[in-house]
C-alpha cells in the first residue's frame, strides 16, 4: 500500500468514531494491505453508504456488521445450575474430564450435554463430551482437528487373502499412504472441493487454499493412522452387496490437516476476544451464529469437514486402486464437529468432540487400539446421549506418562503376540495407553447395537 492507512481517513470519510474503525482497520492490516490506499479507501466508502449490501462479504462483512448492529461484547457469568445432561460409564472417567463437562453445562448458551465412556479431559470441552447449545457454535468444543473421522472399506475379498500377502500389503501402504508434517503424496490429485466459493470468499481459506491442495490424501501424526485389517461381519442389512463373513478392510482415521487447524486457531482466538468468560472456561468461548464471525466459521468448519472426507477417499482410492478391486461396503463418520440438530423440540448446535453420531440406524466404526478390534456400530438414536456414542476405547495414559513406563521393545513384543505389524508409530499410541475397548462398548449398549468387527494387522501411523 502507497502510504499507510489511518483511522483518520476513514474518518475524513465519514465513519462514526466507533469500533466499526478498528475493526475495518484490522481487516484492511489482516486481508488487503499491499493493495493501494486509494482503491482500499474507495470500497470504504462504498461500505459506509450502503452497508447492507456487504453483508457476509469477506473482507467488508464484518466492517458492515460493526455500522448496522455491533457485536456486543460483554463479560458472560456462567449458570448457577447444570442443564440436563447424561454420563455413560462414570467410573471410567477421570474428574477433570467430568469437571469439564460440569462447568460447559452452565453456559448461559448450553441446552443439554453428555459424556461418553471413553472420555478424558481435553481443551475446552472434554474428550468424549457432547455440547446442545442455542444458536452458538464454540471452537473448542468441535476441536482443533476439525472433522476428524473414521472410514473404513471392506472388500470383497476373503480374510484368508491376507496369509503370504503382508509383504505386499505393508509396501502398498508404504507407498499410498503420507503421514505428518512433512510428507505429501507423490501424485497430485485435484479435487472439486477446491472449486467451491468458500476459498474464493473467506479471506482465511483462501490462503489456506495451496496448504489444503498439497496435503490432500495425507494423515496426520499423533494417534492418525491408516491400516489393513480383517472384518468380522456379524450382522448384515439388506441394502450392503456383502453378507456375514470375514473380509479384507482398510481403517483409516485422520482429520482435515492443516487446514482444519489454522481454522481453529482463527476463529477461538476470535471468539476468546468477543466472548470474555471467567478465567477457567475461557477456552469454551463461542461464536454466535447470527454475526460475521459466527456464520463464517460455520463455513469454514463445513469446508473443513467436506476437506477431511475428500482426504480418507483419497487414500482409500489409492489402497483399492493398489489391491485391484473396489470396496463393496464403506461406512464413515465424523467424531470433531458440530451440527445443527433438534434437541427436545428445538433446533440446537449439536458439539461431538471425540463422539460418534449414533442415530437410529446410523453406521459408525469405533476403533480399538492397535491390539484390540474396533466395533461397527449402528445408532439406536437415545436421546439422553444427545445421539452419541464414544469415538474409541479412549486414553488412560498421557503421552507423557507413555514415554516414562513404555519401551520400543515392551510394545513391539506385545504388537509381535498378537501379529500385528507397525509402520511408524511411537510409544505414546501403545496398546496398553488405551482403555479396555470391550469394557467401553459394554457401557453403552443403549447406545449402539454391535454388527462386527475390525482387527488391525499391517498399521502404517506417523513416525
């Protein structure tokens, strides 16, 4: 920009002296600030006369928003009282997790919460909560990896197919698969996502946009992981094309990357800023969704989620493409995200963060650990969990309480009893740093009904 741009020349053209100011002078810094003074202080003015038609634009909205109805940024007081809210297995929790829920069931926005059995505490809400709340969505409360999911492809290929081929196998995965910070996949895939008007519109993922393309069909590190493995069918509905049986299948878990996480980072700081709580809870800050700021993340947390699906298709095409043969059934689910559902009898903000949606009759996978099978579930829709299942077996060990009592050498002999091969992968994800994952279904049979089964064998996670 020619010559930097003040507070007072927006002024000079005719802005009132209120917060609209700073907030058109963060946006212009944040967004536009190597355009020219001129142009940028043409579309002011343009702004200032006729703020309604800028609503809901990129760079403008939020100044249009600050001349017609200033967001009211106000101290907020948590409840006295909890709203209505459901544990699944108590016992296995530890108290910060349930402290955590207790205090997210006093926002003034809260309608109704639940924790599942295999929680444990988080940032903001805990791991394995489930946050209704009214027309609010709370960053922290969907989580940093937005959209994290399962998906799993189950083909139509015998279980015995696995015997003589691991070697194969594990090269396949070598080969298709890309994990953590650094690597990409070698071939570039485009995808139809990255022509959608989000990345043209919303200042932020446009440039998230080049992050987003180089890191499609790739996982992330920590517990992410891609894996071939054996299915147990044992219930099969109508409309799948395969019966009971044991089955070759890929698992893969992982979120929407990098930009899920520059997302997060964005809007909780945005929503921290307007959204000031007592010191304790500050981290459950939200946005509401009738601002600029509201309405965007709510996009960008839509893209984000569509972003962390376009990943798992991505690799799962790869692996099939790799066998020669395509999945017969897929069944997937997101467990960090927020969706608008109807709670009692009214349409809320539905928070799963590390959650499974368990509706009547719909699919989910809950994975085990690297030892122990995961469960293919179908919702029985109860409403006391707000429709939810766990994510997981859930943590009992912190990474740091991992590193201090697990060796290399005790996990690779437990993953050698029970034949399970590692590629990658640290002592913070070792079998025994999970909960006991036959325990954890157990406590939620109200929850969801069990129609298989899903064994690790060849397991490719971060280095």
């Amino acid at each position: 920009m020619g010559s930097k741009l003040s507070g007072k020349d927006l002024i000079k053209l005719g802005f009132p002296k209120i917060n609209a100011i700073n907030i058109a002078l963060g946006q212009i810094t944040r967004y536009r600030k190597r355009e020219k003074k001129e142009q940028i202080l043409l579309e002011a003015r343009s702004v200032l006369l006729n703020p309604d038609q800028f609503l809901g634009h990129g760079t403008w909205g939020k100044v249009a928003e600050g001349l017609i109805k200033p967001v009211e940024v106000r101290l907020q007081q948590l409840r006295t009282q909890r709203v209505p809210f459901s544990v699944f297995g108590e016992n296995e929790i530890d108290e910060v997790a349930k402290r955590q829920l207790y205090d997210a069931l006093k926002l003034p926005i809260s309608v109704q919460g639940a924790l599942m059995p295999d929680a444990h505490s988080g940032y903001g809400l805990p791991i394995g909560g489930v946050l209704a709340t009214d027309n609010a969505v709370i960053p922290f409360g969907v989580g940093v990896d937005i959209g994290c999911r399962m998906s799993l492809s189950i083909f139509d290929i015998p279980a015995s197919y696995m015997k003589g081929k691991e070697f194969q196998l594990r090269n396949i995965l070598k080969d298709n698969t890309a994990f953590g910070l650094t690597e990409t996949q070698k071939t570039r895939t485009d995808h139809e996502l990255f022509s959608r008007p989000e990345f043209q519109e919303i200042p932020i993922l446009k440039s998230l946009k080049d992050k987003a393309y180089k890191q499609l069909g790739s996982s992330g590190s920590g517990n992410h992981f891609v894996e071939f493995g054996i299915v147990e069918l044992v219930d099969a509905k109508p409309n799948w094309e395969l019966g009971k049986g044991s089955y070759l299948a890929v698992l893969s878990h992982s979120g929407s990357r990098g930009l899920g996480a520059n997302i997060a980072k964005h809007y909780s700081y945005l929503a921290i800023k307007q959204c000031p709580l007592p010191k304790h809870v500050q981290h459950l800050a939200w946005l509401d969704l009738d601002t600029h700021d509201g309405q965007e993340y709510w996009l960008a947390m839509n893209l984000a989620g569509d972003y962390a699906k376009a990943c798992h298709d991505n690799i799962h095409q790869r692996l099939a493409k790799a066998i020669g043969k395509r999945p017969r059934l897929t069944i997937e689910n997101h467990h960090n995200f927020a969706w608008k559902e109807v709670v009692g009898d009214k349409e809320c903000i539905v928070h799963r963060k590390g959650a499974t949606p368990a509706s009547v009759g719909m699919l989910g996978i809950i994975p085990g650990s690297m030892t122990a099978k995961g469960f293919i579930v179908e919702g029985k829709g109860n409403i006391e969990s707000i429709n939810s299942a766990s994510h997981g077996a859930g943590k009992q060990m912190s990474r740091g309480a991992c590193k201090n009592s697990i060796s290399k050498s005790e996990m690779s002999k437990i993953l050698d009893s029970y034949q399970v091969e590692l590629i990658g992968g640290s002592v913070d994800e070792a079998p025994m740093a999970y909960k006991d994952i036959e325990k954890v279904i157990s406590l939620q049979q109200e929850l969801v009904n069990v129609l298989g089964t899903f064994t690790p064998k060849i397991v490719r996670m971060d280095k």
